[in-house]
C-alpha cells in the first residue's frame, strides 16, 4: 500500500513540474506591469504562471480576480492573502507556498486588470472618467492619463481626499465642514510646466481631481485678422499678443497693426480701459510683445471701410470694442 501512495505522490510532483516548465517557455502576457510598488487590491485581477492543478480543468493562464475580502483560492493551497501586497511580495509567498509540493516554483505574477486604485478626474480635461494608479503616481502623470486639461479649461484644479487617506501635505490644504476630507487649491499651468515640483503630489486611490472650466478664461481677437473669434488660455495667466495674433490666423493686408488696441475691463468697475499695443513693432522685434490676460480683447484696426463680426465678444464689452476697432 504504501508503494502504491509513494508512486502516486511521484507521478503527482513530477505532473506539476511539467505544468511549470511549460507554462515558462509560453510568451509572456502582453499586459501592462507595474513597476515595484503596486499594492494589489480588491478587484484587481491577475495572471498567475506556473501552476495548474492536476485534479481540475483549471488553466495555468486564467486570470484570477483577487476579492472584495483581498483572497484569491489556488488549486493545492488554497486561501492566499493577496491584497495589500505588492506584485513581488505576492510572487514571493506563492513560491514559498508552492514550495511544499514543487522543489523550485518560480511562480510569475502579472496585474492584467488594474481596478482597487480608482481616482476620479473630471472637469475641463481631455478624457475626463475614472482613472486607475499603477503604483506611485504624481499628479501630472494622472492629468496625463485624463489626457490633459482641455482648450477651454481655467486656471485651478481642485485635490480632494478622503482623510482616512490621510490629509494633503501641502500648504493652503483644508477639511471640509464634514470633516471626511482634506482638498487644496492649484494652478494648473504651474503642475503642467514644472513651476511649482513642490505640488506635484503624489496621487492616492479614491482622490478626485477637478479640472475649473474655463468660461471665463478665454481672449478675444477682432478686426481686420484672418479668423476673428474667442480664444481659450487653456490654463495659462496670460497669453501673448503675438500667441493670440497667431491663433486668430494673422492680420489682413488692410490691418493697422501700428494702431491695435488691447479692451480691458478695470477691475472693480464696469468701465474699459484702453492700452496701445504696436504690433507692426512688436511683429519687427522692435518693441516687447504684450500680454493678454482673461476676458481681454486685442482689436485690429483697417485702413479700409469694413464692418467687422463681433458676435462672440460678451455684451458688455461691444461698445468700447467698436469705438476701439474705428476710431483709430
């Protein structure tokens, strides 16, 4: 009797070495892997290679989707804690694990779903949605993600996260009345260009990421341009003369550039100020170029009698814009 068990139990040993071997020499799983560092979580789902059990069907490449409790069950170990641990820790308790019945696992694992990091990103951004982490993740790389702000949006974004995520390192950084979150304040153009590294966080699951619509940021050319028309900052302060003069396509033969005005409200007032700008020196390199901030309208000049289009501009700001564009 025992001769028949020791044989069994060999045959068993030698069936999942095989298993192992072969599932070695198959390609590897073109799945995007994390670097060290990613803590897997529930919902998460993985491939794990290099195991198959001989008593079942199961596949050594099904995908194995990791709990709401953090468990996935394994075919001759059964129960393993797989949430909280990172991919190489995982890798490392299967093998210890499977050690009791292989002389050298050398079990793979690979996160082919990533679901237990989401981040929320929403708001004036390219792809606005539910985003997943994949490890240490900066807030740029997950604006990247959403594919970057989009053309109309404003100058802020908002972090908001849970406290029990612990409360945003950055100063500014406040709780809500609630008292379940910490959210701070910051200017989108500065994380986009590196200005301020300090506030480039790194991002936590459940954090969410507003982008500020920009209604109010936007630039106006009109006159005797190409492509007359409201432009956005697109996160910017400010935007150049020469920027918002290209954007509108460049002036017509008739233009007055010597003559161009910039219409900006005074703050606080409901009046419009005038300011000169020359392009024509500005365009040679011999005066400094100019800047436009939000709401600002750069108007052209002609030398010739035109009727310009000025529907786009906001109402308040139609009278000043006429006397500006055929006064001069």
């Amino acid at each position: 009797m025992k001769s028949i068990v020791h044989a069994s139990l060999a045959v068993f040993v030698m069936l999942t070495i095989a298993v192992v071997y072969a599932a070695a020499q198959q390609p590897t799983v073109t799945a995007a892997q994390p670097g060290s560092g990613y803590v897997l979580g529930p919902d998460d789902e993985i491939m794990i290679r290099g195991i198959e059990d001989p008593d079942t069907s199961a596949k050594p490449d099904k995908p194995v989707l990791i709990g709401t409790n953090g468990n996935i069950t394994l075919p001759m170990i059964g129960h393993v804690k797989a949430g909280g641990l990172t991919v190489e820790q995982l890798e490392a308790e299967l093998n210890r694990r499977f050690k009791v019945f292989i002389q050298d696992p050398q079990i793979s694992v690979t996160v082919t779903e990533f679901r237990s990091q989401p981040v929320s990103v929403f708001g004036a951004v390219t792809k606005p949605g539910v985003v997943q982490l994949r490890g240490g993740q900066t807030l740029y790389e997950v604006l990247s993600l959403a594919g970057g702000p989009s053309e109309t949006a404003g100058s802020l974004l908002t972090v908001t996260r849970p406290r029990q995520s612990g409360e945003i390192p950055l100063p500014g950084a406040r709780v809500d009345p609630t008292g379940q979150f910490s959210s701070v304040e910051l200017n989108v153009q500065e994380i986009l260009e590196g200005k301020n590294p300090a506030a480039n966080i790194e991002i936590e699951p459940h954090d969410v990421i507003s982008v500020s619509e920009g209604s109010s940021s936007m630039i106006y050319v009109v006159g005797d341009v190409k492509h007359a028309g409201a432009f956005p900052l697109g996160g910017r302060h400010n935007l150049s003369v020469l920027h918002a003069l290209s954007m509108a396509g460049g002036l017509e033969h008739t233009a007055k550039p010597a003559k161009a005005r910039i219409v900006r409200s005074a703050p606080g007032e409901l009046k419009y100020q005038e300011i000169a700008v020359n392009l024509k020196q500005i365009l040679a390199g011999k005066a400094q170029d100019v800047g436009m901030g939000p709401q600002d309208v750069l108007v052209v000049p002609s030398s010739a009698s035109k009727s310009f289009a000025t529907w786009f501009l906001p109402s308040t700001v139609g009278a000043a814009v006429s006397a500006a564009i055929y006064h001069y």
